[in-house]
C-alpha cells in the first residue's frame, strides 16, 4: 500500500521548470489564436491581416520549441512524472491543434469568396483535423502509459506511432508561411485534401522517426551528418520554402518508408 502510495505521489508531482516550459507551449499557442482572430476581424488592410497570420505562425513555432524543450528537460533531470504528460497533451492540443485548424479555416477557407462551398464546408475540415489530432494525443498518453505491461516492454521504441501532432502543425502553419510570403492564395484548394491527409496520418499506424534520443553525445554516420548540415543550410538560404520542404519531406519520409516496409517485410512495429 506505500509503495502504491509513492507511486501515485510521484506521478501527480508537478516539477516547475519542465512545467514552465509547457505553460509557454500553451501560452504562445493562445497568442496564436488571438492573432489570427485579429487578422481576420480586426485587420483594416490586407497586409495588416497578412503580418498578424505571420505572427501567428511564428508564435506556433515558438509553442514548438517549447515542447520541445520541456520533454528534454525533463528527462534530463529525471523529472518525468505523468502529470507532466497530461499537461503536455493539453497544450499541444491547443498550440498544434486548435490554432492551426482556425487559422486555415480563418485564413484559408472562410474568406475563399469565389468559392462558397468551401465557406459552407470549410469548418469540417478544421475540426476534422482537430479531431485526428486530440485522438492521436490520447492514444499516445494510453499506449505509453507506465502502468501498462506492454507499454514497460516498448518504451525503448525510437518511432512514433502515427504522424506526431507537432508536426502535423509543422506542415499547416510552413505552407501558410509560403502563402503568406508569396502571395499564392490562388492555391487554397490544396488545404482541404492536405488537412484530410495530415488527419489520417496522425490517426495511422504509420511510423515516423522520433528524435527525443538525440543529444550532443549522439554517434552517427557521415552520410546523416551530410544531411542534417544539408538541411540547416537549406532553411539558411530559402527560408520560408526550406520549413515547408523539411517539414514535407518528414511526412513522406514516413508514408513511403512504411510502404516499401509493408512491401518487403513486416517489421518491427512502433508502439508511440
């Protein structure tokens, strides 16, 4: 009965700096929302409405490094604890979730004039997403819950089950960017069957690699190396195009990693 009693302590513990950091998650995340509803209600000029849903990308990124930060930290320390899961679901639900289906459907698919259909139908797409996303987030809380046996034997896995919902958000919000930069409203016809892709990813058994075990002691092969140097390079040079190609490229990595996989053997199936 103790032990269970210090078990349950332990896991209701909130440890503060882990913490703050998902508390700056959710807060830019909320700063995110509020922007976009200023660039589509508030805005006297499309370029002011344009620099507010710039603003508001940039405030999910900051939600993105914050999360982050706040799982490093905490391992670091050996600070986890399963409050700290809970409240990290919470926040990227709301940083990674719900600001980007609103901006898309602000942004994107309620002002598409010439279009009404999407005007009318524009929401099921947002919430669509939404939806995918808060799945995704509470069977990942589920399949890794400690209390699980089968969750004990597969918590070493360096994949994730399904496309993380950071990075989901990832994809939405660097298209926006190259949108926003370049004027290319003409192509939001892409958003709607984009979105309903990115949802069926995050609820699919397709595996996508995990970067949490990477630190500065990492060992690995040159050729990775030439690639991690050849995609900081990329972003140094274009930018907004760089985000999106990146964030593209991880999205495909895993659909066409799992195809040929699925095609050639069955695998070692990840279970986060």
């Amino acid at each position: 009965m103790k032990s269970e009693n210090l078990d349950l302590s332990t896991a209701v513990k909130i440890y503060l700096l882990p913490s703050l950091f998902t508390a700056s998650n959710l807060f830019f995340g909320f700063l995110a929302i509020i922007r976009c509803m200023q660039a589509r209600y508030c805005s006297a000029s499309e370029a002011v409405s344009t620099a507010r849903y710039t603003q508001a990308v940039w405030f999910i990124f900051l939600s993105g490094i914050c999360d982050t930060l706040d799982g490093r930290v905490a391992r670091m320390g050996g600070k986890e604890s399963l409050f700290g899961k809970e409240f990290d679901s919470i926040a990227d639900a709301v940083s990674f979730g719900v600001a980007p289906a609103l901006m898309v459907f602000l942004m994107i698919l309620s002002p598409t004039e010439q279009l009404p259909f999407f005007r009318q139908v524009g929401w099921i797409f947002g919430f669509l997403y939404l939806l995918c996303a808060a799945v995704r987030l509470a069977r990942f809380n589920v399949i890794t819950h400690p209390l699980l046996p089968k969750a004990r034997q597969e918590k070493n896995s360096h994949d994730f089950l399904g496309l993380p919902v950071p990075a989901a958000a990832g994809v939405i919000i660097s298209l926006v960017l190259v949108v926003n930069e370049y004027d290319l409203k003409k192509w939001a016809l892409l958003f709607p069957p984009l979105m309903a892709l990115i949802a069926w990813l995050m609820v699919s058994n397709i595996c996508y690699p995990s970067f949490k075990k990477i630190d500065w002691d990492t060992e690995t092969r040159w050729k990775t190396f030439l690639a991690i140097a050849s995609g900081l390079a990329l972003i140094a040079l274009l930018h907004e195009i760089s985000l999106a190609v990146i964030f593209l490229g991880y999205v495909f990595f895993g659909m066409f990693r799992h195809f040929i996989e699925k095609r050639t053997t069955t695998g070692e199936k990840c279970q986060r």
